[in-house]
C-alpha cells in the first residue's frame, strides 16, 4: 500500500513524458509538481535534455535553481509550450480549484501564457463537484475585511483570512488570501469565478477554468493519464 507521497512522486514524475528537448515550460508550484521538478533536472543532467523554465512562485524558482534547471522570466518569452502544476481538487470538465500554496497569481498568469497545462495529482484531488476544498481568493491588503464581507455575500458562505502563525499570510505580491468556505457546491466555476473577480479588491480567485487539458492521476491501482476532450496536448505518454 503506497502513501500520498509515493502518489505525488508517481504523478509528478509520470508527467515528465510529456515535455520535450527545447521546450519552454512553466514550473508549478506545490509538493507534487516538486517531483516534476526533480524529475526535470535529472534528465537535464544525465539525458542532455534542453529546457527552459518559468517559476511560478519563489519556491520553485530557488528549487530549480538549486537543481541547475535554466530559468527566464516570462516577459523573456512569447509563450510558452506547456505548464506542469498541482492542483486542490479538479472535477470531471477539468475545472481545478488552486492556491493551496498560496501561488495562484502567478500560477495563473503563467498557465495562460501556456501552450497546454498538464495537472499532476493524486486521486484524493479528484471530486464531483468543486467547492469542499475551501476556495483561495487572493485578495489586497487594504480593507481586507470589508473584501471578505463581500466575497460571503457574493458565494453565501463563510470565508476566513489565511494565516501564518499569529500573522497573515503574505503572498509572493505582497497580497493576503482568503478561503472560501462554500462545500462542494460550485456547479458553475466560470460564473463563480466572474463574480468574485467583480469585487474591487480581489487580485485573483484560485478557480482555473478551461485550462487544464491532462490530468496525471496517480492511484493504488497506478498512474492514469486522463485527456480532456478535443484537448491542447495530444501528444506525450498514454
């Protein structure tokens, strides 16, 4: 019987067939995609892979650096091939809730930029339906409160400011996050998503809708590789 982190590690590193030599890929976030990571610099080192890489958070950007994988920032680039990242739950039209990591702004600026997005997971992260991971909003700093007011009026739901210890959680941008406590009732990600982007102090919210085009799901039973229909990324192992 294999534990969550053996699931992580078979994902993350399952999700290396679909990267190439003189790709330009953006780096996720989290501690599945840390295995992608690794993975990465392995075949740079002992295959001569060429890549190049686009963190999407200080963590992994000090990570990649550590393990030599070649980094630019994305306004170096006109696009890039593909993203590998984690994802908190994905239900079955691939719609993912984010930013457990605290990453999402960058997590999401950086998918969009992408060519593809491959998600590494465990089948934990697999539901029916969004919402019982509490979703991330991140959110300005500046009257914090009265922004998480309105995000409870908006969802119908209770949400609670992230913590670090007795203080807030600081973001790579300098912006808190707030997690939205609404259970798996969120049929409709794009309009949740729109909603929430209306209120004045919400930088971004940790739904990543109609961006995920594979899923590497790992379980007891092995690792899956799951296709959204009429998908980006074709290509890569089955």
């Amino acid at each position: 019987m294999m534990d969550v982190e053996d699931l992580k590690q078979m994902a993350g590193v399952m999700a290396c067939s679909f990267v190439e030599n003189g790709m330009q890929i953006g780096l996720g976030t989290g501690s599945t995609v840390k295995y992608t990571i690794h993975e990465l610099a392995r075949r740079i080192h002992q295959e001569d892979l060429e890549i190049v890489g686009v963190p999407t958070s200080i963590a992994t950007r000090d990570l990649a650096l550590d393990l030599g994988i070649p980094l630019k920032e994305l306004d170096e680039l006109t696009h890039l091939d593909m993203v590998i990242d984690g994802t908190d739950e994905f239900d079955p039209d691939f719609q993912l809730i984010k930013g457990g990591g605290a990453a999402l702004l960058r997590e999401k600026i950086v998918a969009q930029a992408s060519h593809g997005m491959v998600v590494v997971a465990d089948d934990g992260k697999q539901v029916e339906r969004l919402g019982d991971f509490p979703l991330p909003i991140e959110v300005t700093c500046f009257s914090w409160q009265t922004t998480l007011r309105s995000i409870e009026s908006t969802l119908g739901c209770s949400a609670v400011l992230r913590m670090r210890g007795d203080k807030p959680l600081v973001t790579d941008n300098g912006n808190y996050i707030v997690d939205a406590q609404t259970g798996p009732t969120i049929d409709d990600p794009v309009e949740t998503e729109r909603k929430l982007l209306e209120i004045a102090g919400v930088v971004q919210v940790g739904l990543f809708t109609n961006m995920c085009d594979v899923v590497v799901l790992a379980s007891q039973d092995g690792v899956q590789i799951l296709r959204k229909k009429n998908g980006r990324i074709q290509a890569g192992r089955e």
